[in-house]
C-alpha cells in the first residue's frame, strides 16, 4: 500500500542534485532511482519543500581544501542543479551550504522551520539523498524541533562511504523517534 500523506504533512525532498546522481562528482550509488519515487510520491502532499546543498568554489569541505569531499555542489554549475527528470512543484527552496565553513548537511534551517509553522504543519516527510548525511541531519533536526518524522526508505539512498553508513543512520534514526515507511508499498 503507498504511504498516504495526511493533511498537515509536509514532504521535505532532500539535495535531489546531479552531483549526487550517477556520474555527478559525488555520486549516491543509485541516486537517481528515487527520482520518479519522489515524482510519484509528491502530489500526495499540500506542501512540499526541496533543499539545495550550494556551495561557494572555496567550501570548506572541499578535499583540496582539507575537507572530506570532493568539490560538488558549488552553486550555478551544471552538477548544483536538480536531477532533470525531478518533476515536482516546490512550494519552497532551501539553499544550505552557502556558508563556507559550515558543513551544510541539515535541510533544517530557521527559514524552513518558520515556513512549516506557518504552513501548519504536524509531520515532516523526508526523502532524497543522501540518506547517511543530510537526510538524516534534516530528520533528526525536524524530530528535535519536535515533530513527527517519516524517512521513506525507498525515496532514498546512502552514499555508504563505509558499507554499512545506511544502516546507522536508520539505527540512529530510530533511536531519536524517527519512522520508517515506504513511498510504494
């Protein structure tokens, strides 16, 4: 059965980006499979939000300047822009990662927090990618800020940087109060 979204749910689609899809520059194994999940999945929903990781050239995270990453998602190039097949109507646009030395994971931002209130919103709703890092940090930040949180499974993938990084982060994400479904049943 496909998950049914409740009217004060929000859907929070998470750094859906070519550089996270295959042959971008910090590619999700499979990354472009939630695309038509999400596709689907989004109607069911008054409200949905997409977040955008955007850095500057000279982020701090970057590999050449001493961080764990490879250069990805620097704002205005071809791999900062969302998977083409992604066809969904943003009711609002999160733009995180724009300051150099903040990692930038959590889509959780005052903004969004603000827009969610003033959408009367009861359940927050992520998916996207990457399911070990910045799913997860929006998720966990939603369930702190004290919502209900979903994570649907499989509108989601993990980079896995080590084998089993996915599977903490559902660990984790269970042990704050985090739910599990599926967008598909």
């Amino acid at each position: 059965m496909a998950f049914a979204a409740a009217p004060g749910d929000a859907l929070v689609v998470v750094d859906v980006q070519r550089d996270f899809c295959p042959g971008g520059s910090l590619a999700v194994p499979d990354g472009d499979q939630v695309v038509p999940v999400i596709n689907r999945l989004a109607p069911r929903f008054r409200t949905v939000v997409t977040t955008h990781d955007s850095h500057p050239p000279d982020h701090s995270s970057f590999r050449h300047l001493g961080g764990p990453w490879p250069v990805h998602c620097v704002e205005g190039t071809p791999g900062w822009e969302t998977h083409p097949d992604l066809d969904i109507e943003a009711h609002h646009q999160v733009f995180k990662g724009r300051e150099r030395e903040l990692d930038g994971y959590t889509g959780w931002t005052p903004e969004l927090a603000d827009f969610l209130a003033k959408q009367g919103t009861s359940r927050v709703v992520v998916v996207g990618l990457a399911l070990d890092y910045c799913v997860q940090a929006t998720a966990l930040d939603a369930r702190a800020a004290g919502y209900e949180v979903v994570v649907l499974t499989d509108a989601t993938r993990a980079v896995n940087v080590k084998p089993d990084d996915g599977d903490r982060a559902l660990d984790g994400l269970r042990a704050a109060g985090v739910r599990e479904d599926r967008a598909e049943g």
